[in-house]
C-alpha cells in the first residue's frame, strides 16, 4: 500500500498558516488533499476553514480538498481518515497537519513514527512553518515554542516581509539560519506560494540527501579553524579533517536555546561504537535533540547510511552506494534545546575508525 504524504504546518500565532491553508483548500491546484485542524486549545481559527460547533467534521471543498476539524485524539483521526479512504468513503492523496500557534510540533511529528498504524498510512513529508517578519525576532526572544517551530521545520515561509525593512529581514533570515541552518527560506505574501513548494518535499526524510544551508556549512568550516573562539582542537581531536563545525556565529546577538551545530569527517565511523553513543545520547538528551539527521560514513560499507530522528525516536536506513569518484563523508545536523556540542563533538570523534 502506498503511504500517503503528509505536511505539519506550524508557526506562532498571527504567523499566516492559515491563511496559507485557506488559499491551499480553495485553489483549483488540482491535488486532493486532507486537511486536519488540530484543534486542541481555544485559539479562534479562520471560521471560513473551521465550523464553528465542538463536534468532530469532515467538509469537502469545492476542489476536491478534505478538511477535517479535529478536538481529540490525534492519532485516532488519522486512522479514522486512513480506514475511510480505504473503504472509499472520501478521497484524497496528501494530508495537512495544522496545529495552533502555541503548539510544539515535536508530538505531532512523532505520531508518524511511534504509533504503528498510523506508519502503516502515512509518510511525513516536511514539518513547513510560517514565520512573521514584522513580529519574529521578539518572539523568538520571549517564546520557546516559536523557537521549536523553526528547528522542527524542513521548510520555512516568512510571511509580511513587506512589512519590515531590508536590513531587519536579513537579520531575521540569519538568526533563522543559525537555529535551523537545514531549512529552506522563502517568503510568502499573503499565502501566495506555489503549491510545489509545500507538498512533496520529502524535506523529513533524507532521501541519500542532507540538506544544509551551505553558506552555514562555509560558514561553521571557517570558525572550525579559528581558535580564538570558544572551541580549541584538543588532545582528543586527532581526525586528519578536522572539519567538525561550531555553530556560534561571532556576531550572534539572540541567545536562543533552540540552535544547530554539524558534525564532518572523512574518516569512517566504527559501527558498534557509533550505535553505543548515539543509543546513549538519545537516553540522556533525547527530550531535547528536536531534529538530527545525517549521512554517515561506515567502516567496511560500500553504501551510505542514512541516518535521522526526533527526540528519542532514531533510525537508518540503507542509501545508495559511494560514487568511485565521490568524497566518503560523515555529515551530521543537530538541532536542540541547550545540547551540549562539545560532548556530543568529542563522543562522535570517539567513534571514528
């Protein structure tokens, strides 16, 4: 059975998800798509997309598209959506997730994974999150959650860049970098995106693929090797690359607990090692690793691993095989609340053949 695409669409409050999805549910795009409002608080939700009684709704638009108000149990209405599919009773070939602007999209992202037959449905295609350019840097400053929303994202739309100046949106495209240094930007006026951009991304999985901003990427290299910050090549860095990243930009002004930092080397990893340490990061950090995946380097391997997950959650997957004329290299990405980079840094080196 095809597994059927699914998109998390978050952001702060007032971002514009809605009115990104209201011009998804009534655009003549051609797609048949559900739409799950994952109403759980009392937030007032655009009342030409929502009903406006308690109970649990099903409304089909006018372009084929599904919306269902949800006030329960998330991972029964995804079943509940999946069995009525099946039996015939409604058609659709994607799914949207929208969650309230004070949500952490982490659960959300882990209900593909740790219920079974919600994975026997679906795929999680992208976590997608709506940024406000007039409105962000204070709540990024003032808001986990916010934070949490852009680390959690694969793509990231900043909504009103019209209303702030170029100097203030470039600010705020570089702090996004710095926390979400993995995410694609793009602006989006007045939900106005091309439906490409927000459906079939396949962002959440890898796909022999890591992608990562490579002005980041630049970026980290440069500070790697320059010792006048906070991070020196010790006695325990005796990798021949010595291209692992510190993600702290020096002129960084915003303390965000949410940020990233990457891991390189081109010496390949031990394959016990490398499973004990990540086991054990993931029991001691895991409620706080957000998002981390990568493309890792084996001893002895002809192919590439594939390597993802969301907080405790962890998996692998075979990719494809190393190019004869390809560089072999271990890329990690980390995104987390107040990880500790240098253990995770020196445990990872500790690994390596």
């Amino acid at each position: 059975m095809t597994l059927i695409p699914s998109t998390i669409l978050t952001g702060f409050l007032g971002a514009g998800k809605t009115t990104l999805l209201n011009r998804i549910l009534h655009e003549d795009h051609g797609y048949k798509i559900a739409v799950i409002e994952n109403e759980f608080g009392q937030e007032n939700i655009d009342t030409e997309i929502l009903l406006k009684d308690s109970q649990e709704h099903i409304i089909e638009m006018n372009n084929g598209c599904i919306c269902c108000t949800v006030r329960g149990d998330l991972i029964t209405a995804l079943n509940s959506l999946a069995e009525k599919r099946n039996a015939g009773e409604i058609q659709f070939d994607h799914l949207i997730i929208e969650t309230t602007g004070l949500a952490n999209p982490g659960p959300v992202a882990q209900t593909f994974f740790a219920d079974e037959q919600v994975a026997g449905y679906y795929l999680l295609d992208a976590v997608v999150t709506v940024v406000d350019a007039r409105h962000a840097m204070q709540q990024l400053d003032e808001h986990e959650e916010a934070q949490r929303q852009v680390g959690f994202a694969d793509k990231l739309f900043i909504s009103k860049a019209d209303l702030t100046d170029a100097a203030g949106l470039s600010q705020l495209r570089s702090r996004l970098t710095r926390i979400n240094p993995r995410a694609m930007i793009n602006t989006a006026h007045f939900g106005q995106v091309d439906i490409a951009q927000v459906l079939d991304l396949r962002g959440f999985n890898l796909n022999d693929k890591l992608a990562i901003d490579a002005d980041f990427l630049r970026e980290s290299e440069a500070q790697g090797h320059d010792h006048g910050h906070d991070h020196e090549h010790g006695a325990h860095c005796n990798h021949e690359d010595h291209s692992h990243c510190d993600h702290h930009a020096h002129k960084k002004t915003h303390l965000d607990t949410i940020s990233a930092f990457v891991f390189k080397s081109v010496r390949p990893f031990n394959t016990a090692q490398l499973d004990e340490f990540l086991g054990g990061l993931i029991q001691v950090y895991g409620p706080n690793m957000l998002r981390y995946k990568g493309i890792l380097y084996m001893d002895g391997a002809d192919c590439k691993v594939v390597f993802q997950g969301v907080h405790q959650i962890m998996g692998s997957d075979i990719g494809h095989k190393w190019a004869e004329d390809e560089i072999k290299e271990s890329k990690l990405v980390f995104i987390g609340n107040n990880l500790p980079k240098d253990i995770f840094i020196s445990g990872l080196e500790q690994c390596l053949v």
